[in-house]
C-alpha cells in the first residue's frame, strides 16, 4: 500500500530532530506539524514569525496573526515576531535547519520545479526560491506521479525551476530517494512498493 | 515638526501624481495600509508601479486600484488569492515582475538603506536570474539585484507616538518596515496615535525617522483564510 497524505507526513517528521528550526510548505507539508511528536521543533512562518502555534479555537482568529498561506493561527510562549527582511534574512543566512515543500517536479541532480506553468498558472514563487537557497536541508513531499499518471521525479525539469540542485530528500507516496552528486538513490519504499515499482515510475535514472 | 494629519486624502496631499512608484507594505490582507490605498484610489492617479508582496483580493487592498486600472505594473512574490489580476496581467494591461520574497523585502531594505545593490544566492539557474549579473563569492554563484527607491512609502502600523516612533502587532510587522525605509516619503496610517512618551523607547520597531506623515483611522482588517480548529474536550 503506497502512503497516504498523513503517512507521507509522518515519514517526513521523521527527518526532524530535535532543536530544529523548521519552515513548512503549504499542502502536505503543513501536515508534519501533527507527527513532530515530542521533539523540540520551532515552526518559523516566512511572513514574520518563529514559533507558529495550531489553527485559533473559533471565535479566537486575529486578523494580525497568520501564517505564510494567510491562514489564521496561534503563537506559543517562545514565539517571536519580525519583519520581512529580517525573516528572509536568517533563511537566506541558513539559519533554517530544513524546509518541507511540495513540489510539481523534481529532476535526478536536485532542481526544483514548483511554482509556474507557463501561460496557465502564474501566481508567483512567494518566498519557495529564497527558502530552496538558503536553508540547510530540502526536503520535498508529494505524490510520486501526477494526475495523468506521469512521473514527478525526471531527468530534467521541463517547467521554470525554483531552485537548481537543491532537494536533498524526496518524499513520496511510494517511498523515499535522496538526492546526492552521484544521483538518486532509493532508500526506503512504503508497505508493499518495490524498488521496480518505483523506478517503473520514474522518469530520472536511479543509482 | 507636525506630522499627524487629519484624513488619509490630506496625508497623501501634493505627493501624488501619475506614473509614481510607491512601496507599500502588508503581506496578504495583512498589515496592509487600507486608508491609505482607498484614499489613492479616490485620487484617480495612474499608471502606478507598485512594489508589493501581494496584490490583495479583488475588492480589497491593491486590488481596488486594479478595478479602476489605475495600477500599471507591480513587483511582486505572489499573486494567486486575485483574479482580476491575473485577468489584467493574461490581457497585458497590467505588468508583472515577479521578485523572490526576501529578494523583494532585502531590495527594500537596501534601498531605505542607501544600498543600490547586493548579491544574492536567491533565484541562481532560474528565470529570474536572467540578464543579471552573476558573481562568484567563496566558491558560490550568486546574482546581483538592485534597492528599491520609491517616490513614496504607504505602510500600516498598531500604534504610533506622535512623533511617528511606531509599534507592530504580530505578524502584522512584515513587509512594513522595509517598505517605510524605502520611499522619499512614507505615510503611516495606525489604529492609534499616542501620546509621545508613552511607547517604551525600547520597544519601537520602526523609529519616527523614517515617518514623514501619520494618520490614525477605523481599520476593517478583513481576514483572508479563517481557519480554526475544534475546543479540545479535557
């Protein structure tokens, strides 16, 4: 059985440890907050905060309190709050331990393709380039192929990139690669996924 | 030195014309200066460059200025929450230059800091390192970008002394203290003007250096993704 949403996130929470600094994408990546267990991880929040706390009980939401997907949440005793540029000023510094992403593709050297297609989405990158440069460690969950059933994980990017060579970690529903100078590898499938299943599903080469 | 005026229309008064860049802070729907862009948009200037994070919903925040075409251009890191944007942008009403998000805070920070440019690793091998200067730092590429100077600086803060030394709440802050470093002017509007002396000098986060015009005024603060989760039952 490949991994479902939550199961991806809780193989994801795995590669945390404790002390961390942590930005969460948005999807997916939101969910690793539900399986950090009793590990000591600071969520920092892009648009001006370490520290994010859960969703406001209702009736509890504060329009001056969201995180980088403009939801309402909470803080935490630790948290701090700070402007923009000194945000991206300790992601781009690599004060940032990890960031969990989604992703639309990823090639076999580690660029990162998630925030355009050309002449049908153009919403913009937000802070993806300046997080996939700057922290320590990149870490992409997302379903191994997409809708059409084609593979996710290529040779080469065929949309703009965010990042070149820069994932070091690919999450998916049927198991886990990592991306290294020599190219990937696969370390780990989910219940039941062989090693030829997976690479039946790639398009990248897998060494 | 009077810095408190009475409407955000009077704050704005002989600094607007049209073809103007203006910075403005607020990321989302959040912190951004409200009074300020209903007031601009009365004025009916365009042809505005606006260098913004977002570019707020289709009836609220920048979003307004693009129902009456009065915006010509903006730098920003995402838009996907406007349609009306994107329908502006696909017809080629409306330009886009899309900048990294700390890219795009660090180029207004720069700027309010006499910095004309700076280097960063942000956007190497991706579109938006073409046609700029590439650099070699410790074995590392990089890629130049420049500060941003704008002709005027719209930001929202929580409270402001009558000086302008000024306080954020939460993450409110964001995209508004680069944004007011930025602009040859920069119009403050806040929830509430205090008396000076009564801020801990402490606690400013954006001194009243940098506020050239304040307002104070009713703020709708309109929340863009409520979300919330059930009481916990002990």
């Amino acid at each position: 059985m490949p991994w479902d949403r939550n199961q991806m996130a809780e193989r994801a929470a795995q590669e945390l440890e404790d002390g961390m600094y942590v930005n969460l994408g948005i999807g997916i990546p939101t969910l690793v907050a539900n399986y950090v267990g009793e590990k000591d991880i600071t969520l920092q929040s892009e648009n001006g905060m370490l520290g994010m706390g859960p969703f406001p009980i209702e009736g509890e939401e504060d329009p001056d309190l969201i995180n980088a997907g403009k939801q309402t949440i909470t803080e935490l005793s630790r948290t701090a709050y700070f402007d923009s540029a000194t945000s991206f000023g300790m992601i781009r510094g690599g004060k940032i331990a990890a960031a969990i992403l989604g992703a639309m593709e990823v090639s076999e050297k580690g660029d990162l393709a998630n925030w355009m297609i050309p002449g049908k989405l153009v919403k913009g990158m937000g802070g993806a380039m300046d997080l996939v440069a700057g922290v320590g460690r990149v870490i992409v969950v997302m379903d191994h192929t997409n809708k059409k059933g084609e593979p996710k994980v290529l040779k080469e990017c065929t949309l703009p990139l965010t990042g070149k060579g820069v994932v070091d970690l690919i999450i998916t529903n049927l198991g886990v690669l990592e991306v290294d100078h020599k190219g990937l590898h696969i370390i780990e499938t989910a219940p039941g996924v062989t090693r030829d299943e997976i690479k039946a599903a790639t398009e990248a080469n897998i060494v | 030195m009077k810095k408190i005026y009475a409407s955000a229309t009077e704050a704005l008064d002989g600094l607007l014309h049209d073809g103007m860049f203006i910075a403005a802070g607020g990321f989302g729907l959040c912190g951004i200066p409200e009074l300020l862009l209903e007031a601009i948009r009365d004025a009916g200037v365009t042809d505005l460059t606006f260098a913004s994070n977002n570019a707020g919903v289709d009836d609220f925040g920048i979003g307004i200025l693009l129902q009456t075409k009065q915006v010509k251009k903006m730098l920003s890191s995402y838009v996907g929450e406007n349609d009306l944007f994107m329908q502006q942008y696909l017809s080629g009403e409306l330009e886009i230059e899309f900048n990294p998000q700390g890219t795009l805070a660090e180029r207004m920070r720069a700027g309010g800091a006499g910095i004309p440019g700076f280097y960063t690793r942000t956007g190497v091998g991706t579109q938006v390192a073409e046609g700029k200067e590439h650099k070699e730092f410790r074995g590392e590429t990089y890629i130049m970008e420049e500060g941003i100077f704008a002709d005027i600086s719209i930001v929202k803060a929580w409270k402001a002394d009558e000086t302008g030394n000024a306080i954020f709440r939460k993450t409110a802050r964001n995209f508004n203290v680069p944004a007011a470093t930025c602009g040859k002017v920069c119009i403050m509007e806040v929830e509430e003007i205090v008396p000076t002396g009564s801020l801990d000098p402490d606690l400013i986060h954006l001194p009243g250096i940098y506020v050239h015009r304040l307002i104070q005024g009713e703020h709708e603060k309109r929340i863009e993704q409520r979300t919330t989760r059930k009481k916990e039952t002990a």
